[in-house]
C-alpha cells in the first residue's frame, strides 16, 4: 500500500504507470484490503498476487501452484497414501529459505530436510519397501543427475551410471504400525538446481507428493560454492541490500541499491531464465543436468540478464543518452522492479541498462540462487579494442578530445564477483574462490555476449589463457595508457605515457557494514613495483595473438597531473621542466558554478611566455565526449620559482544542457611554450555531486501498519522545475516500485512531499527515493526503517 498525501484528485492519484492508488482502504464484496490485498468473491490476494483459480482438495491448499504445508490426497481411500506433511516452515528455517516462503518447500542441496508421510495403512518395513522419485526437467535421467530413485528400506534399483543420487532415512520418532513414516531425506551436494516433483511409490502404487525447489548450499562443505565463514554466507547470499561504488577514482559514490533476492515469485523468475537460454532451447536435457554446477549457471546468468537480438535477456543496454522508449538506467534503484516487469510482461526485455544495473540484477540472481555474490566496481577500467594491452587516448591542438575513439578508460565499471570451486583449471584449487562475472554485453565470449566466470587468482598472476575470459578482465585492470598529441598536419605525438593509473580503488561492500571496502590488492600487485610489471609482460606472453582482449571500464583522469617531460631544444639544452596541477575551490555540486585553479611553475631560472588553452568537455561515464561546453585561450607570463594561477569557472547556465545526463567534465590545459615552441597538455576529471535531498520516517514502523514518510528537496537554481516525479522503492517496504507525478518546483523553493507506505515485511529494511526532472535526472537518497512485526 502507498499513499500520497499532497496530491488527490477524486480521493486518490495517478502514478506514472496509469495505475490509480487510494488513499482510503476498499472493500469489495465486503471484504477489506489489506496491504493492497483484497478479497474477490471469496478468492484472496496475497500481497498483490491473486489466488484465483486456486482450489481446495480435501482440505489441501494451493496458492499459485505452492503446495501448503499439508497436502492429503483425493480419494484416500483407495491409496495407500493419505497426505503429506512438508514440514514448509521448519525446513525452509533450515535451509536458509524461510525468507524465501513458509508454504512452499525449498530446499538446499546436500543437505537434509523432513516430511512425514502419512499412510492409509500400517507400514512394515521387513515387508513394504517405499519408493521415492524425484525428476527435474521435461527430460528425466538417472544418467544425467536429473532423476534419482530411492526409498525406505533402500533396495531400489537404480542405474549403474545414474548420478546424484537422493537417500531416504526413517526417523526414530516415526510410527509404522500406524502409517506414520517421518522420513529424511537429502538431495546429493551435486544436484542440480531447480524445480523438482517428488512421489511415493508403495507396491503397484505410484503418487505424486509434492513440488519443491533445490538451491545451491553455501552452508555445505561438499558443495562447489560452500563459503566457511558465517558472516560472508549473511552478507553475500542472505543480505537483500547493499551498495554499489560509482563516480571516478577520487570521487567514490556510494550507490543503495535494492537487491530483494527474496521478493515474491523470485525463484520462478530465476529458473525462468534458465529455462529461456540459449543453450536450453539448443538440448534441454543437458542444460538441466549442468545445472548442478555453479560455473556453467552463472556462466549463463551473464548472458541472460542482458537482452541482445539472440536471447529472451531481461535487461537492454543503452549508452546513446536516448531513453525515450523507456528508463534512464539512473533511474533504478533495486534489480526487482526490473525482474518482476520482465516476468509479468511475457518475458519482453526491461529498457534500459548500464553496467551497475546489470551487475545489481545478476548479483540479485546469483545469491538466490544460492551462490555467493558481491558487487565489485574498478575505477579507471580500461577498454583495450585491439588486444594489445594499451590504451590510446588522443588530442587535437586546441585540447578537445575526438567525439569517437574505440579504446576508452571508463571513469568505472561494475561487475560481480561469484564464489566457488574451479575444478575444471586444476585439482590443487588454486583458481578456486571469487570469480568475476560481468553481465554488461561488451564483447561476445563463444560467440554470445557473456563474461566470466574468471578466477580473481588467475587475474592476479596474469594466467590469461585460462578460462573464461580472463583477458579480457586482466585489460579492464591493467591496460597501460598513452595520450597523443593530434597535429594540424595529422602527424602525432606522444605526449605521455603511464602505467600506473588503469585499474584503481577497486572496491565492494564491506561484511557486516556499508563501509567501502578496497580489493585491489587481490587484482594486482603495487603498481610499479617489479612484481607488478614481471606479471604484464608474463600475460604479454600468453595472450593468443588470434585472442579478443575485451573490457568494460571507466575512465577518470588523475585529480591532479604532473607534467614532468624534458624536450631537446635545438641548441641541445634540455627544456626546463613544467609542473602542472588543477586545485579545487569547492566541491563541485550540479546546480551551481564549477571553480578550479590551473597552477603552473617552472624549473627553470628564466620567465616563459606561455599560451593556455582551456577546453572543457561533458563525458560520459565510458569516457567519450558528450559535448563541448567552453573554450578559453590566455597568455600569460611565468615567473621563475613562482607559482602561475589561472582561474577557470564554468557557471551553471553554460554546462547545464550538456550535464543532464552526464555526471563528468573533462578539462584539459593545453599549454605551449611561446619560446620553445614545446606543448605540455594536462587533463582533469570533475565529477558533479547531485544536490542533496532528503528522507526521513517519523512514527515506529510495523508490519501491515500505515508509515509516513517525508521528502525534502531544494530547487538550487533559478529555473523551475518541471517533469517532476518521485519513486519510492524498498524490499519489505513497498511491493515492486511506485512512481507520483509533482508539480513544478519554482526557483529556489523546497519540496516537502509526505507519503505513506505500509510495511509487509519485519527487520532492517531499506526505504529508497529517487528524484527526477528536466534539469537533474534521478536524484537518490535512502534511509533504514528498523521494522517490528
């Protein structure tokens, strides 16, 4: 339930999708809503999904297809079966799925759940033998780990070659001369995942019990993503939110972001994309068996949560800045807002994405999954186009970067890491642990967009001839860089190499707290020091000269740089050296004049005349020039031993139509000797921070109880605002996303909107705002709401 309290036409409100919300609760046939819920003629809904068509079968539920706790079977009488006692919520606690569902049955490999079996006649365990079945898939085999046989005494005969084979146990507390079986059973650590039917069989009989879920296990050691430690298992399997790293290597933006792994309908989500593969279209069968390993599904996932013209992906890329035909990738703010329209629409692909919103939805599959997953983003991550390990930037004489270059440092990207087992590159388990999977479709891995998973190990000791993808992961991250100089007559110069500055603060979500936590030792040794340049001239080796290097990265220059190269002049003195360094006002904020200082001192003992021209650019994330935004040429004197400061401001009014859908300006200086006729250049990325805006909640929040909650924000500039909107989003807090149209904000006035929501799920819970209108697109803040039942 979601309330806007400002704005009421006709006792309620339209939201952006056409849906209109009350603000009062209804009832229809005299049946009350609750927590947008209502009844129909006797058919409920449960938060927000209908239960019509659901039936009742001698007492035994079924709410979309789920399985109550208890099912007793029609026409008992003439069955040895009577029901069946999934022990849902007992199990589920077990399994770590209980968050998950308490009615339907999911489970977690390797690992031991009960059921009591209740039969219509006694059981005699010298004379019944009980056989049990569970299949998975249209396309069951013993062979392929996709059906087991087992039972109660276990004399049931299977094939010699069947794999993943199930057991049963009797339990002391079961009473058979009463036809009451409390059996264990446990599906084999290297089953595969997915939706499995369960039967008994007794003699001639064969009756289907039940459908449950197998997940992987992280909790079991013989499983291939089994993690020992507790409080990593918390944070990267069972924690629904967390924080993605944006911005650029000196201005580190923390991202809340939603991933409600848990939410309604997840499980069916996630195998649907199995389901809808490539590679399960091609030979369903083979894709179910594979299914019990964790390389092959997240190997999958990668090409499953990006839409291309080959696949049935959830989520399409969009890097032109036109997203007319659907959202703004900032616009997101959790991955199940995306997921559930992908579902609900039929499968058709969620417009649009970038590389932290792909990486948010397949962190959420993953660790529904049961793998392990965290978000991990590598500032200043290269693109290397032409395998080769550099990357080549370009500029003309006047400091204005080409519109178009296919090597490119990203300001960031975003991928995951996912844990488990790398049998397949060495029994010794040295490639075991992190894996990066990258879901942004860059370049295509077996001939599909997909990424990874590529051992962090292997990364680390550029072992790039190792599967999957490692090259293109040890470019994102150690690229060397070389900007040319562009003249009027087409020839280049080299103006400056570097080999340090690709692959920086690579950082993810610390255990336990929303502290940034810096993995870029884990990714390479110290940059510069020996070690660190032995293992780029090693991969220089293994690289196959056929090979793709691919990368997804982000591209940030150095806060300040130094420009410290000397020129032969023609008399054979060398030109004193020119140290160039950009210095900040302020910190720069959307909204309001951007101040920096260029300052320049020289080496050397005489003055200089120098020419400054000064570009500045917008950019986008990736690197490229969005537009020019202004351009200033100056002479002026430096003095020996003195320091030079030429003020640069770019006021609001000249950047802001370039900046709307960009968070980064390129300035650059290209300065020349008059004397010398020698050029120095020097580059500085800014980052714009977006004015703040508020959310806080007043009253104790408890479940199905009305919350009110209040947004604050300031219109800095002296332009009205208009398009405005606000969405709430937030796992427990509200189901899905909603969306409310505003009025336009006038200059310099606040917004002060109360809401209210109501809570469906107890605990820490993470409320979500996003702000969007003409001039400043998705503003975001969030606050924690501590839930009581």
């Amino acid at each position: 339930m979601f309330h806007f309290n400002d704005f009421s036409s006709s006792g309620g409100f339209s939201d952006t999708n056409g849906f209109r919300w009350s603000n009062w609760f209804s009832t229809i046939n005299g049946s009350s809503t609750i927590n947008g819920s209502s009844t129909i003629n006797g058919s409920s809904t449960i938060n927000g999904s209908s239960t019509d068509g659901c039936s009742t079968i001698n007492g035994c539920s079924t709410i979309n297809g789920f399985n109550l706790l208890k099912n007793r079977f029609k026409n008992h009488w003439h069955s040895a079966f009577q029901e069946v006692d999934l022990n849902c919520a007992t199990n589920n606690k077990a399994h770590h799925t209980s968050s998950i569902s308490v009615n339907q049955l999911i489970v977690r490999r390797g690992q031991p759940f009960n059921i009591t079996l209740k039969m219509t006649k006694p059981f005699n365990p010298d004379s019944d033998q009980l056989t049990m079945k569970v299949v998975t898939g249209k396309h069951p085999s013993q062979e392929q780990g996709t059906m087991s046989s087992f039972g109660f005494p276990d004399k049931v005969k299977r094939s010699s070659r069947a794999k993943a084979v199930w057991r049963a146990e009797l339990q002391e507390n079961s009473l058979p001369e009463t036809g009451t079986l409390a059996l264990t059973i446990t599906p084999p650590a290297d089953a595969p995942v997915g939706e499995y039917k369960l039967s008994a069989g007794l003699k001639a009989e064969e009756k289907e019990l039940a459908q449950l879920f197998v997940l992987f296990n992280p909790w079991c050691s013989d499983d291939w993503v089994f993690l020992p430690n507790e409080a990593e298992r918390q944070e990267y399997v069972m924690n629904q939110h967390g924080i993605i790293y944006t911005g650029s290597d000196h201005h580190i933006n923390g991202l809340s972001w939603d991933f409600g792994q848990f939410e309604e309908d997840m499980v069916k989500i996630c195998l649907k994309l199995l389901d809808l593969s490539r590679k399960h279209k091609r030979d369903p069968a083979d894709d179910v068996s594979a299914r019990c390993n964790p390389i092959y599904v997240s190997r999958v996932m990668t090409n499953m949560v990006n839409k291309d013209q080959m696949n049935d992906g959830v989520l399409r890329g969009n890097w032109s800045g036109d997203f007319k035909y659907g959202f703004p990738p900032t616009h997101w703010s959790g991955s199940y807002a995306i997921l559930k329209q992908w579902y609900a629409s039929f499968c058709k692909a969620v417009n649009y994405g970038q590389c932290w919103v792909f990486a948010g939805v397949l962190c959420s599959v993953m660790r529904l999954l049961g793998i392990p997953c965290r978000v991990v983003t590598n500032f200043e991550s290269a693109h290397d186009s032409n395998a080769n390990l550099t990357i080549d930037t370009y500029y003309g004489e006047f400091g204005v970067r080409p519109k178009k270059s296919n090597d490119s440092v990203w300001n960031f990207h975003v991928w995951v890491e996912g844990w488990m087992r790398r049998p397949d590159l060495g029994e010794d388990g040295r490639y075991d642990g992190w894996q990066v999977l990258d879901g942004t479709p860059q370049e295509k891995s077996e001939g599909v967009f997909c990424c990874g998973p590529a051992p962090v190990a292997a990364i680390l000791n550029g072992d790039v001839d190792l599967k999957y993808d490692v090259p293109f992961v040890f470019a994102e991250v150690n690229a060397d860089r070389v900007t040319w100089l562009i003249k009027r007559d087409g020839s280049k110069v080299q103006m400056k190499s570097d080999t340090r500055s690709v692959g920086q603060y690579i950082s993810t979500k610390a255990v336990g707290s929303n502290r940034r936590m810096d993995i870029t030792s884990a990714y390479k040794y110290t940059e510069g020091s020996a070690r660190e340049r032995d293992v780029f001239r090693y991969a220089l080796t293994r690289l196959d000269n056929d090979s793709r290097i691919a990368v997804c990265p982000i591209a940030v220059e150095p806060e300040a740089l130094v420009i410290n190269n000397t020129t032969d002049t023609e008399n054979g003195h060398a030109t004193p050296q020119l140290i160039v360094k950009f210095e900040e006002e302020s910190a720069p904020v959307k909204g309001q004049a951007v101040k920096k200082n260029l300052v320049l001192r020289s080496e050397g003992s005489a003055a200089r005349m120098l020419s400054v021209n000064i570009n500045v650019q917008a950019m986008t994330y990736t690197g490229q020039p969005k537009g020019n935004i202004q351009n200033e040429v100056v002479q002026k004197q430096l003095l020996p031993g003195k320091d030079l400061t030429i003020p640069i401001q770019i006021p609001y009014i000249t950047y802001s139509k370039y900046m709307v859908d960009c968070q980064t300006m390129n300035i650059s200086a290209m300065i020349t000797d008059l004397q010398n006729d020698e050029t120095f250049l020097a580059a500085n990325r800014v980052v714009l921070k977006d004015p703040p805006i508020t959310i806080t909640v007043s009253d104790e929040a408890r479940v199905n109880q009305i919350l009110s909650v209040l947004v604050t924000f300031m219109n800095p500039i002296s332009e009205t605002l208009t398009d405005c909107s606000l969405t709430l989003s937030g796992t427990g807090l509200i189901d899905w996303e909603q969306t409310v149209k505003l009025e336009d904000l006038m200059p310099n006035k606040k917004m002060c909107v109360e809401l209210s929501i109501v809570p469906y799920r107890s605990g820490e819970r993470t409320l979500l705002a996003d702000f969007d209108c003409a001039a400043f697109r998705d503003i975001k803040t969030s606050c924690v709401i501590n839930v009581r039942p």
